[in-house]
C-alpha cells in the first residue's frame, strides 16, 4: 500500500438537526439576539442562528471538555 502524503478528508458536510427549545430559552435567545444587535449594530434576522455559534463557542472553551480529549487521543510516538 503506497504512503500518500494526504490523510483521509473531513466530512464537513452539515448535519440538519431538529431540536425542541424550551419556551424561556427561545425567550433568551430572542433577548440575547436583540442585545447582540444593538451592540454590533447588526440586526439577527433569525435568533436560531445563534445556536451554531454558541454551542461552538462553549465547546471551544470549556477546559474540562478539552481536558478529557486531550486524554482520549493516542499519543503518537515519532521514530526518529
């Protein structure tokens, strides 16, 4: 088998979920999407829009999160 220099592709295609929001939590990203407006500026057509960037957001900063990652990955050792 031949050893290519690129690895496998990313499927980073999106995936269409369908969630079900609680009343006071639609209440709070309607708020939150008329605050981030007035802020920016920038009117939010669709306050649902706001889902992808947050939950991006909480799992990009949440150290316990990248902490258990970091565990579960194998450590690669090089052979030089």
């Amino acid at each position: 088998m031949a050893k290519l220099k690129l690895g496998p592709i990313p499927d980073d295609k999106p995936v269409k979920v369908t969630v079900e929001l609680p009343a006071p939590l639609h209440r709070d990203l309607i708020a939150y999407a008329e605050v981030l407006a007035r802020e920016t500026g920038q009117p939010v057509a669709d306050p649902l829009r706001l889902i992808v960037p947050m939950l991006e957001r909480f799992i990009a900063t949440d150290r316990g999160f990248a902490k258990s990652r970091r565990q579960a990955r194998p450590v690669v050792k090089s052979s030089s």
